[in-house]
C-alpha cells in the first residue's frame, strides 16, 4: 500500500503546487461534501468548490484557499485542476461564469488524461 500522495494543483497557466509526499488532503465537493484522500484511495473524478484545501506534508499542515475545478485521485496522485487561489469575497461568483470555467476545465482535463505518453497538451486551451 502507499504511503504517501504525489499532490499537484494547476491552473492552465501554472503549477501551484507539486508535492511528492503529502500523507493527506482534504477538500469541499460541488455536491455539497467534503472529501478526505488517503494513500490507496479509490480512483476519483469530481468538481469541487471554490473552498480552502488541506493537507499535510513532511513539513506539516497547509492550507490553500482555491477556485471552483476538477478533482482527479488514481493510484498514488491526486490533481486538481483549478482557475487558481480564490480571495475569500471572491467565493460569490455568477453561476454562468462558474460554468464556463467548469467546462474549460474539465475539457482541459479531459485533454490530460487521454493524451498518450510524449504527447504534447496545451492546457491553456480557450475553446468555447
């Protein structure tokens, strides 16, 4: 079993977070949820909410405050992809611009996770 999470968190545009050994993370669902990922979780796919994120490392607890993305747990790595950091009054945002993001996210995603090894992915793709 694994012992430890590889946890990044990006953005289209950049890397906010590449973590080899984070022993937890802990984070808000859109359904209404929150959700812990372990070691060993199951592999997930879900939204989550403009929310802070926890988790631990070798150097101890953190917390990120992040916009509304995509959440993705398989083996021993977890992603989220993310508009980026949110600003607390940030967090009321218009439903349609929250679903904009939401599709320009998931197809950036959606883009990763089926690009073969060597494939080169633009994830700053605007498409609508």
């Amino acid at each position: 079993m694994t012992k430890s999470l590889h946890l990044r968190v990006w953005t289209p545009s950049e890397i906010i977070l590449d973590i080899e050994h984070a022993n937890w993370v802990n984070l808000e669902l859109a359904d209404g949820g929150g959700i812990g990922i372990r070691p060993g979780h199951a592999p997930l796919m879900a939204e989550t909410l403009t929310a802070p994120m926890y988790y631990k490392d070798e150097s101890g607890e953190h917390l990120l405050f992040l916009e509304a993305g995509i959440l993705n747990v398989e083996r021993s790595r977890m992603t989220v992809l993310t508009n980026g950091l949110a600003k607390v009054e940030d967090s009321e945002e218009r439903p349609d611009e929250e679903e904009t993001r939401f599709d320009r996210l998931a197809r950036a995603l959606f883009t990763m996770l089926n690009a073969q090894p060597g494939d080169s992915v633009d994830v700053n793709d605007k498409q609508g």
